[in-house]
C-alpha cells in the first residue's frame, strides 16, 4: 500500500527519543507522524538498564559539562511530571544513585567532578564505605567510597518509550510501526518529508531520532553524523525480597523484585561491537562485581540475559539541532537518551516550532561534523563547570 501523507512533523524512530519528540509536538498541537521500522523499542531503548542520573560517567573528564547537566535535571523534573499523566506508567522511581568503587585509584578525579557538580546544583556527596553502608545496609563491607546523588532514579526504558507513544497518540499523533524511512526528501534547500518503505509522507520538518540507523538515513542528505557503537549486556534474576533501598551505578532492583546486573565493560571501552549476543566473559564480570558489591546475591537465580547496542557520537557528546543547510531537519542521537530522554524530546518539538530551545544546545550542533569530519572537536571553555 502506499501512503501519502500530510504532517507537521514527521518523526523517525520509535525508541526514547523519538517518541518523546512525538509526544511534546502532539501535546502542542501539531499533526504528527512517527515511523518506526521495526517495534516500538526495540532498539537501545529496549536494553538500556534505565539509570536516570546527573553524574555523568560517560565523560570521565574532570570537569563537569553544564549543558549535559542541564538537560538531564531538566528530564529528572519531566519524568516526575509525566508519571503523573503517562499510562501505562514509566515506572520511575528517585529512589537516589550510588556509584561505588573497592579502590581508591578507580576514581582519580571524583573530588573536582563532585565540586564541579555541585556547583551546579546537583545534590551529591562522597561518601566513605560505612557512610555509604548506612544509606544502603546490603552493600558488602569491600565498598570503599562512593558518591550518592538522592535525586537520581532509574526508569523501565521500554515502559517508558510505550507510554511516551500511547501518551503521543493520545494528543493525536500517528504513530506507525513497520514503516522504514529510506530516504528524506527536500526541496529548494528545506525537508519537506520522508519517503518511507510505505510511501511518502510530506511534513513541514523532519526529525530524526533513529539511533544507530541515524547515520545512514542522515546520509541520503549528505549530513554527516558519525557515530561508535559498542555492546552492553544485562543480566536479570529471579524476582527476591526487598534487597536494595536505592539504585547503584549499574545494578538495581525492579518494582517487581528483580535484580538487574549490567553493563559489561565493553561498552565503556568502546571496543568496538554492535552485536547484540551475550557471552560467558559477560556472565562472569557482571555477576563477579555484583557479588562483590551485595553478597546476598550468591544464591540468587539468573533468569535472562540480553544485550543492546550502545551509540554514541564520534566526539562523546550529543548530536543534537537543526541540520547545517536543510530547513526543517532536525536530528537528535546520544548514548545517555534514558537520563536525557524526555529533556531531549521538548527540545526537538520546541526547535520544530519555534527554531529556538530553553537550553544552550551550541555545542552539539551537528554541524560540527560537516564537511565529513570526525576527529574531536574542544568544546568551547563556557561549555564546563571548573573543577574545584
Ligand atoms: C545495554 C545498554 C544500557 C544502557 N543504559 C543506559 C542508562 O542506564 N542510562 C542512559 O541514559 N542510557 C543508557 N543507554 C543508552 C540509551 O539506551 C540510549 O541513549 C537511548 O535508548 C537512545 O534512544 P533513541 O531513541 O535515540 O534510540 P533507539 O532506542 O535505538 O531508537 C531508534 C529507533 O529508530 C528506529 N530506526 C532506525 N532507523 C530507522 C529508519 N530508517 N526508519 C524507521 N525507523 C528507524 C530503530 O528501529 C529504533 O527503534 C544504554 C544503552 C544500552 C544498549
């Protein structure tokens, strides 16, 4: 069959972003269409372990990036608001992050990157291990230190992106799966839609969230968007009592009793793998470090184990903003779309509507990688908190 549509905005990609960006247009009035090519998250939002957290540990810099804090206090304050009006729920807890570690010289520079963080407003204290011990009895008595950060909390990804895309049909958007984007069409220099597996659909602006497959559709414009991908893989138990009082960096427990163990090494090392299967090396790190971290794990039973493909930008940082060119095109594509998620999709439906956002989003203009560049771009000096 073939379609030929008539949108505000059509939006591609069907996973946090995407269907965030969906619902804040829908929500503001505009005729939306999302096309997902396969199933609503079923890409990395469909694996992420789901920590919603100011602390930044993808950029192990010192000094503490403010946009990237912005923006992620920004969805922490969205999140909380929309649990209120998404059904099915997201199953966001602020239930506080703890990020760990056994040894002193695993975290060179945490004292600047606390200071850099609470000079932004970010509640979060060092902690040594018995301290950290009275927020969280189960910790074992290995932990040294560690930071708590009380606001942080930890979401369902996919409960997430399916109540974010029930919320955007709601206000009316059109959100269709099994739909490809193979192509966006412009003309006289502006995006006037996307040619889709199914026909075209004409809109007045164009968003592109699709995550890993960012790259590819980017390319039919001749906008460059490079990107690293690098697997994560999660384990889950069988569902036990009450163990955790908060959410440690990387390993929780569900609403439902499960203790989620994740995410492999490689994935901090960008090595670089984008294949989603899980290995014994896997078993054995993550199961290893979660007994060290909580021992009353020993006897508790693996139920499953899965991993996603994590995509991150050539420089670290967001991809995020009105392409260099084309009128009307917009992409959003990062690798913290869980912390970042729901801040990101108000941003995109404000750039659609007004061409402007609440947040200095300069930096990650995309941009920065025309004319085919790749190598890392300094960020400019206002862009960061200074240590100390
Ligand atoms: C194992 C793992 C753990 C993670 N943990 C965390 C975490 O704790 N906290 C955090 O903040 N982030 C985490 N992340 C990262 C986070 O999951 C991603 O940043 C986020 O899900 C990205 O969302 P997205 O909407 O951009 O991409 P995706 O969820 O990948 O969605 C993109 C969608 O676009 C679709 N698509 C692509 N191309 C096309 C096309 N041409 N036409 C139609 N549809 C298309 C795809 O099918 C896909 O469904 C983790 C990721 C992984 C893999």
């Amino acid at each position: 069959m073939r379609l030929s549509d008539r949108a505000d905005v059509c939006v591609v990609g069907g996973g946090l972003l995407g269907t965030a960006a969906a619902y804040y247009a829908a929500r503001d009035g505009l005729r939306v269409v999302l096309v997902e090519e396969h199933e609503l998250a079923t890409g990395s939002s469909g694996a992420a372990f789901g920590g919603v957290s100011t602390m930044i540990f993808s950029h192990a810099d010192i000094v503490v990036p403010e946009p990237y804090v912005r923006i992620s206090q920004a969805a922490m304050d969205l999140y909380a608001e929309l649990a209120e009006e998404y059904d099915p729920p997201l199953d966001y807890d602020v239930i506080g992050q703890i990020d760990l570690w056994f040894d002193p010289a695993e975290r060179p520079h945490v004292h600047e990157r606390v200071e850099g963080l609470r000079a932004l407003g970010v509640d979060v204290q060092l902690l040594d291990g018995d301290d950290l011990r009275e927020v969280e009895p189960a910790l074992s008595k290995e932990v040294y230190a560690g930071t708590w950060a009380p606001q942080d909390g930890m979401v369902t990804p996919p409960m997430a992106v399916w109540a974010q895309a029930e919320a955007a049909r709601r206000h009316g958007a059109d959100i269709r799966v099994g739909v490809r984007a193979d192509r966006i069409l412009t003309d006289g220099g502006r995006a006037t839609g996307v040619l889709t597996s199914q026909g075209e659909i004409s809109a007045g602006a164009v968003v592109v969230c699709g995550g890993a497959g960012t790259r590819a559709l980017a390319d039919t414009v001749g906008l460059n968007v490079p990107l690293t991908c690098a697997r994560g893989q999660l384990f889950v138990s069988e569902r036990i009592p009450p163990l955790l009082r908060t959410s440690l960096h990387n390993i929780k427990q569900t609403r439902s009793g499960t203790m989620v163990y994740g995410i492999t090494r490689e994935s901090f090392t960008r090595v670089l793998n984008a294949t989603t299967e899980t290995t014994a090396a896997g078993a054995v790190e993550l199961t290893s470090h979660a007994l060290r971290t909580l021992p009353a794990l020993r006897n508790v039973q693996l139920m499953r184990c899965w991993a996603g493909v994590i995509v991150t930008p050539a420089d670290g940082y967001p991809i995020l903003g009105p392409a260099p060119g084309i009128d009307g095109l917009f992409v959003g594509v990062m690798n913290r779309g869980v912390a970042m998620g729901p801040a990101i999709g108000r941003i995109l439906a404000d750039l659609v509507q007004t061409g402007g956002c609440a947040f200095d989003i300069s930096a990650y203009a995309p941009s920065r990688f025309a004319g085919g560049a790749t190598v890392k771009k300094e960020m400019p000096d206002a862009y960061y908190v200074p240590a100390g």
